[in-house]
C-alpha cells in the first residue's frame, strides 16, 4: 500500500514536472519569436544580472524590434514590396556606378536588419550590381513582429524575387543572405525553384534542432528533453512544424551556383555541420569557404579583401556560365 502511494505521489510530480516544462518552454518560444517594440536595443556585451536571469526564465527575453542601424552613404530607393494581402517589405534599392552586370538581392540574419548586409553592398556594387536590401517581416517597418529562423521567411524571399522580376524588369537575380537570410532562400529554392542565376550563403545552419542544441551547448544545458520540445513548441507557436526546418534537406534541390560560407569558429554553426550542408547541395557548381579566425558575424570584418576576392572570382565564373541552360 505504502508502495503504491509513493509511486502515486512520484507519478504527480513528475506530471507537475512535465507541464511547468513545457509552460517555460512556450514562454521561451513566443519570446524568441516575437518582437516588441518601444525597448532598448540589446547591446552585443548584454549579460543579464541575476534578478533580471530569472525574470527572462519566468517571462522570456524581451525582444526588440530591429531597426535601422546604419543608412547607406550613396543615394538609394526606400521601396515598399508586396508580400500578401495588406502587408509589404520594406527595403532600399542601390545602383552601381558600375555597368550593370544585373541584382543581388540580399538578406539579413536573426535579430537583425537589413542595414546589417551593407559592408557586403559595397563589394557587389563593385562587381558591377544593382542591390536590393530586404527587412524580412518583423524588421524595420515590414509587417508583423514575428521571426521563425528563416522557414516563414522563405516567403519574403519570393516576394522580393518576384517584385525583382515584375517591377524592377531583372532577369539576371543573385540571392546572397546571412545565416537566418541564408536559410530562407535555401528554403524558397526548393520550395519554389526561384529563377535566379546563383545564390551566396553564409552561416547557414542545416538544421532546426542542431542550432537550438547549439545554443543550449552555450548555456550548459543538456539537449534531452529541451531541444524537441522547444522545436515542437517553436513550430505550434507560430504555425509550422519547426521539425521541417531542414536546410540539408532544401539544399538538394538547388541546382543553381551556390557559394558558401562559414565561420571557423561559428559557435553556433560547426564547421561540420556547414560540411554537411555543402555535401548536401544538389548543384554541380558549388563552392565551400571557411573563414578560420570568423565566429558568427560578418566575414568582412577580419577577411575583408579575403572575401572582396573570393565574390569576384565567384561571380565572373557566372559570367561565363549559361545558368538558366
């Protein structure tokens, strides 16, 4: 009898166990899906205090809305692009001095905005680019406040191809995106085949479940049971299974010029994993870059000419290529 009351009462903690889990694991998620507007800034030495430590694990983080950091240094276009029913993309539309060889489309990371993919800007105005600048939802002035590391985002990516293709009269279309951007055009490739002549990948990660267990390596959790609840909540939350989340996957169907990138000491992206990615692309022209000394940031920052160089000879072997054939 005695046996059977601890077990019973083993039973119902282990029960309350489960269920706070998996509320503090949905208030995590929602957090880390949608931004607020109207706070600070979180600075790159951010470190929560300890009373502030336990209000994020209670409440979630607090995240600010992205906005406009920088603004180019030469004239632009502010456009507005159409991205369903009452909602758009905010973005800016560079022009080379150059002549112009065609678009490179580019877009930005987690947490991020599209002034962030200006340093690589200048490089492909250069070579001889137009570029357009994209505020995937949630950033800037785009719709919504919520964020979905790329999967939802695969949408804006062919809203900004398309809007490319109809209202700019482009026909010659490179894609080039930052780890979260870097996943959304993996993502609209093989949900869309997009018609573009090559794509420029860094940081992406190849997987939904690797990058959470990533960064729960950074805070000394353990991976069992967090990763595949925080995954399956994460997808519930804002509508799709995050499970799908598959870069390695998309990647098989890109058959298009691919160049990608990785930091050497990404902590969140391990140069396996980025391995994995590369072998996983389907294309025949396809190129892998490792940045030895570069964490997860841009690789202009220690590889400046490094990766001046390397987008140059990327992109004049397009030139002698007959993609679309």
């Amino acid at each position: 009898m005695r046996l059977r009351k601890t077990l019973k009462i083993g039973l119902s903690f282990a029960i309350i166990i489960f269920i706070l889990l998996n509320i503090a694991i949905i208030v995590q998620a929602y957090s880390l899906s949608h931004f607020k507007e109207g706070i600070p800034p979180l600075t790159p030495d951010y470190k929560p205090g300890f009373t502030e430590s336990i209000r994020i694990a209670i409440l979630g983080l607090d995240m600010p809305k992205p906005t406009t950091k920088l603004y180019p240094t030469q004239p632009y276009d502010s456009l507005y692009i159409p991205a369903g029913e009452g909602k758009h993309l905010d973005a800016w539309l560079l022009h080379t001095n150059s002549m112009k060889k065609g678009l490179v489309i580019a877009f930005h990371g987690y947490m991020d905005e599209k002034s962030s993919m200006l340093d690589r800007s200048e490089i492909y105005l250069n070579e001889g680019y137009d570029v357009l600048l994209v505020n995937f939802m949630g950033a800037g002035t785009s719709y919504g406040n919520q964020t979905t590391m790329g999967y939802l985002e695969a949408e804006n990516v062919k809203s900004a191809h398309d809007f490319a293709i109809n209202e700019l009269q482009e026909d010659n279309i490179i894609l080039a995106g930052f780890s979260m951007g870097a996943v959304a055009i993996m993502k609209a490739q093989h949900d869309y085949n997009l018609l573009v002549k090559a794509i420029i990948l860094e940081a992406p990660y190849a997987t939904f479940t690797e990058t959470v267990n990533a960064r729960l390596d950074k805070l000394h959790v353990p991976h069992f049971p967090i990763t595949n609840m925080f995954t399956f909540w994460f997808g519930k939350i804002n509508g799709f299974d995050a499970f799908e989340a598959n870069p390695l996957i998309f990647g098989k169907k890109i058959n298009v010029p691919v160049m990608l990138m990785c930091g050497g000491k990404d902590p969140y992206i391990p140069q396996d994993e980025t391995q994995k990615i590369f072998d996983h692309i389907g294309s025949e022209h396809k190129q892998l870059k490792i940045f030895s000394e570069s964490v997860h940031e841009t690789y202009l920052l220690k590889y400046h000419d490094e990766w001046r160089d390397i987008i140059h000879s990327f992109l004049s072997k397009l030139e002698e290529m007959d993609v679309y054939n």
